[in-house]
C-alpha cells in the first residue's frame, strides 16, 4: 500500500530475473476508494 497525494494506492507487478538483473516485465498501480462511494446496482 502506498499513501501518496493520488490518496491509498496498491501495486502489483511481474518481475522477471535475467542472469543477475531484475526487470519489470508488467506493473499495474490502482487508486483504493471505499465501496460506500459507489452506487448499488438495480
């Protein structure tokens, strides 16, 4: 989790080991809101 001026944040990602290197083969960062803020479906 991460709490920056876009509010809570998560990450996830793919990393992907190359001899001795890592590298970032896919990341996603979501924004987290509460679920009261969306609207129940009908």
């Amino acid at each position: 989790m991460l709490n920056s001026q876009i509010k809570i944040c998560g990450g996830s990602g793919v990393l992907v080991k190359t001899g001795k290197e890592w590298k970032i083969k896919h990341y996603v960062l979501s924004m987290a809101f509460p679920n009261d803020t969306i609207p129940e479906s009908k």
